[in-house]
C-alpha cells in the first residue's frame, strides 16, 4: 500500500461508493473501530447483518461472525480482511467429534454459542451469544435436557444463573482463560475501590469474585453507567477503546494474565489491520463463500436465536 494513502479517508470512500457497510468488533484495533459504521459485540453485529441494505458487508471481526453475516445474506458479497482470522473457541469443536458426543444424548436439544463453525451451527437446535445466552436457555422448558457448546466457561456460567444441568462440551477461549486469579485479588486489594468486570468466557474462579459479568456491550454499558470510578476489566484489550471514550473521567485496568510475558489480546482479531482492510475493500478479496445446503442447516438455528432476541 502507498504509504502516503490516507487509509481512513479510502475506507470512507470505498464504503460510500461500494455501498458497503463495515462492520466491526469491539475486540478490533482502535482504527478500525474508529472508521466502522457499526461496533459491537456478536448479538448486536448478527442483528446488524440480518437487517442491512449494503451491498458489500465487510466484517471486521473474525471468521465465525463473517460466516454468520453470510449465512444470513447469501446474495450479498461478505469481505473478511485476513481469513485466517479463527478462534479458539471455535477450533476447539470439531464438527465429526461433535456429531458424535451428539449421539450420546439422543434427547437432548443443542444450543451452541454462536462462536463455532457452521457445521457446529447446523447441529445446534438454537445458537445464542454472551448476550442473550441467560434468555434463550430460560426459553427452553426446564425439563427438557440441554447440551450447551463450544465454550465450558459461559455453559459452567448458564447452569449457575439458571439452575440448569447442562451437559456442557469441553471448549474454551484461549484470551478468557488467561487471568490471574491471584493477580486480580491482589490488584483488588490494592484498589479496594475498584469493580471487576468480567466476560463470561472467564473462568469460574474469576467469575465468582466480579462485580458484573457481561457480552462486551453489557460491559461497556455498564461501566459507562456505574458509578464507581476504578473498573478492572477481564476481557480482551480492544473493549477499553470504546470504554475509555464513553467514561472518560474512569479509570480502566486491564485484568492481568497469569504469566507476564503473555497479553489479552486476541491474536486472531488482531490479525486484521487498517491496511487489510483497505485492500479487502479495494479488491473486494477475501471473501466468505458457502455452501449452500450448509448456509440453509446453519440458518434455522441463528434464526431461532433472532427471533427470541427481538
Ligand atoms: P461478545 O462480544 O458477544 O461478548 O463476544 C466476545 C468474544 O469473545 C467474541 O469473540
Ligand atoms: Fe475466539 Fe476468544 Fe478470540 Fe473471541 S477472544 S475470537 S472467543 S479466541
């Protein structure tokens, strides 16, 4: 790329004349947040997709939400700035291995978090986000048995706040499940004053001791409305962009991991740059294709979940 291209003021005009919409993630570098239309987190960026006009849907965010927005709108073009762009959380279920631990409980319905693949998407019943997960679980009668997958920690979560006894799949985050126990108490106890905040994905010992658990839009949303002035936040590092502009006069400190040469970023989200970006835009590459027997298996389930998130 021309080094002396105003990266910004390009993704402004190939929006405009693409009538492309550009989606982001709040885990996303702050530049990238700063020029998207739309940041959020995935239940806000699924709802997004579903109800756009753009032609082109550029997603900046990782593969499994690219999937989602084209599983909801096979006509139009969906652009993932680096296709490598995974998750953990998603690579940690194999569909094959799936479809078997499925076979064990022939009575149960599956709700999957939305972090998966769409194969695992179209062996779900109801797929659901860390924010709607709590009101699609209590949509299901109580006696009905459940299998809840990919991610342990936010199943672990569910059947604590629902009471349920979920028969959860062995996944997990590999950002969420890097904090520090005993870091975080000891920062606690040197800020007494100071909330933690925590994603579900965490793990329980973390989510035992917050303050508020929460989607990264429960999050920020809370902390903007709080009226502490400390937050100490267990979630990936790119939240605090928007959090810090939104509570300006707060302090935020990032969680810290249990090994110090280690960071919470996501090294899958971050994978994406502004530069990517442009390119993707410019040469409308790389794009999500689907099968299409697939994108029909992996739409019922996310449409279930739209529906009872309306
Ligand atoms: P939410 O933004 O839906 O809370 O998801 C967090 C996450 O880990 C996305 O990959
Ligand atoms: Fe996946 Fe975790 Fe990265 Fe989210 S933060 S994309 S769940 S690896």
């Amino acid at each position: 790329v021309n080094p002396s291209l105003d990266l910004f003021q390009e993704i402004e005009r190939l929006k405009k004349e693409k009538n492309a919409i550009l989606l982001a993630h709040y885990y996303q570098e702050p530049d990238i947040q700063d020029v998207a239309d739309y940041i959020g987190d995935s239940l806000g960026l699924a709802q997004q997709a579903a109800k756009t006009d753009a032609d082109i849907i550029v997603f900046a965010g990782v593969h499994f939400m690219a999937e989602t927005a084209k599983i909801l709108n096979p006509n139009k073009k969906v652009l993932l700035p680096d296709l490598k762009a995974g998750c953990s959380l998603a690579d940690s279920a194999p569909a094959e291995l799936f479809r078997r631990f499925k076979e064990k409980y022939p009575d149960h319905l599956v709700v999957s978090y939305i972090n998966c693949s769409a194969e695992i998407k179209a062996l779900s019943d109801i797929i659901c986000t860390s924010g709607n997960a709590e009101k699609i679980i209590e949509s299901i009668p109580e006696d009905q048995p459940i299998i809840f997958a990919p991610d342990k920690n936010l199943g672990g979560y569910l059947n604590r706040k629902t009471g349920r006894n979920m028969v959860l799949w062995n996944g997990a985050c590999m950002v969420h499940e890097i904090f520090s126990l005993e870091k975080i108490m000891k920062l606690k106890m040197r800020n007494p004053k100071a909330k933690l905040v925590a994603h579900p994905e965490c793990e329980e010992a973390i989510l035992r001791i917050s303050d508020f658990i929460g989607s990264t839009t429960q999050l920020l949303k809370f902390v903007v409305k709080d009226d502490a002035q400390e937050y100490i936040v267990a979630t990936e590092t790119g939240i605090l962009h928007q959090m810090q502009q939104d509570a300006p006069t707060k302090t935020l400190i990032p969680a810290p991991p249990n090994n110090s040469c280690a960071c919470n970023d996501c090294p899958h989200m971050k994978l994406n740059t502004l530069e990517k970006l442009y390119l993707c835009m410019e040469y409308e590459t790389p794009e999500i294709h689907m099968d299409e027997k697939l994108r029909l298996a992996s739409l019922r389930p996310i449409e279930r979940m739209l529906d009872i998130s309306r």
